[in-house]
C-alpha cells in the first residue's frame, strides 16, 4: 500500500498484544499481532480519507482514529477490527494524543479540529456527540488525566493563536477560563500529578506552568527554542489510551 504511516498505538498486552497502525493517504488500520513471529496482519478498510491521530479508550477496547478530510473520528473495535462508527466531529478533527476523562458516571473523549475553532466531546462508550466547546480559532491538541481537575486545549492558528481554553470535565462543559497569554501557545500538557500544566510559546520561545486548580501562572521557563510537546515519563504508566 502506498502509503505514510501516521500512528502506531501498543495495545495493552491483555488485549492483544498488537500494534495498531494507521496508513495515512491509504484510509486503512492494521492491527500486527506481535505475538506471533509471522506478524499476521489484519485491516480495516475504508477509515476515512487523510488517517492522522489516534488513541485508545482506557480498556484498550476501542481504536479512536481522525480522518482529516472525511471529518470524523472512526471508533473501530480492537479485537473485531469492525468499524463500530464513525462519529462527525468537524472539520479536520486533530485530536493529538488524545484526552480521556470520567464524569457524570460517563466515560468522554474530546477532539479540536485544524479546520475550526471548537472541541467536540463524545461518549467513548455509545460514541454519541454530547457537547461541543467553542474556540477563538482552529487548534492542535487536548489534554487532561485523572488527577487534573479540567481538560485543556489550544488554538495554535488564526485569529486568536494564543488562546488556551480551560473547560469543565460535567456536562454541559462549562469554560472556566481562556488563557491569553503569549504569542503563538500550544500543546498544554500536565505533570505526572495533574497538579500543573506545561504550555509552549512557540513565537516567544518560553514554557509556561500553570496551576490545574486555580489556573494562576506560576513559572515561566525561558531560553527553550521553539517548545512544544512537553513529556512526562508517567506517561508510559498511564492508562488513558495514549
């Protein structure tokens, strides 16, 4: 298949073990069973035009994958391979590595879209749209865990590139706070604690922390060229799908 790859998402090995690749100008997702040293291949047909981004629901059950130009996200089952639905979030949904969180007794997922300045949030489990957040511009990346208190995303492009948007994790959502700060900000993400959360200025070369609590700026890091994905080792204990 002529083809870029776009992710590669480990599944958790009581599933699997598999990876799951998407082909990105293929439409496709191969789930390889690594636990054979043929490396059987199954795939996925027809996803959506322009694969990108993709992350897993907490049990590793479901595949949640963008499609660019189809504009939704493709729920697929794991151990099937069927596509289980294809949820219409907007335009050209860019979900990053994805955002997972409980509230309500209800399980969501989120994604900002390149294409418009909003999140959409569904149920991981029913893959029903329930609410959207509205963004001063187009955006990149949603993050949250379960010790944070709020779920964060940015804006990144036109006409308000510096806004990150700090929004409830119950229904109905409910913005807390637009962060102005900075030129050109991206990629909020937390520490291991979900006590504070990292955000680059890509423009103005600095980190900013903030407090997941009361939003207050507490540190500004500077002289970093060009920040962006800030990475915590945690990351490789956590179980959110990422």
């Amino acid at each position: 298949v002529d083809s870029r790859i776009c992710t590669v998402n480990d599944v958790n090995p009581e599933v699997g073990p598999y990876f799951l690749i998407a082909l990105k100008e293929g439409g496709q997702v191969w789930r390889i069973d690594y636990s054979d040293p043929e490396f059987p291949v199954t795939a996925t047909m027809n996803v959506g035009e322009i694969l990108h981004d993709a992350f897993l629901r907490p049990d590793n059950k479901v595949f949640f994958v963008a499609s660019q130009i189809s504009n939704h996200i493709a729920a697929i089952d794991v151990e099937t391979m069927e596509i289980l639905a294809t949820i219409p979030t907007g335009k050209m949904p860019h979900p990053g590595p994805g955002a997972v969180w409980e509230a309500d007794g209800r399980l969501y997922a989120a994604t900002p879209h390149i294409g418009e300045g909003k999140q959409t949030i569904w149920d991981a489990n029913t893959f029903e749209i329930v609410g959207e957040v509205s963004s001063g511009g187009p955006g990149l990346f949603v993050r949250t865990n379960p010790h944070m208190k709020y779920v964060w995303f940015d804006t990144v492009f036109d006409p308000m590139p510096n806004e990150i948007v700090v929004h409830e994790k119950e229904a109905p959502f409910a913005v807390v706070r637009r962060i102005m700060d900075g030129t050109l900000t991206v990629h909020p993400e937390p520490d291991a604690d979900g006590d504070y959360v990292f955000v680059s200025d890509w423009k103005e070369g600095v980190i900013r922390v903030y407090d997941d609590e009361t939003l207050e700026l507490v540190k500004t890091i500077t002289g970093v060229r060009t920040p962006t994905g800030i990475f915590s080792v945690e990351r490789v204990h956590e179980t959110d799908g990422h």
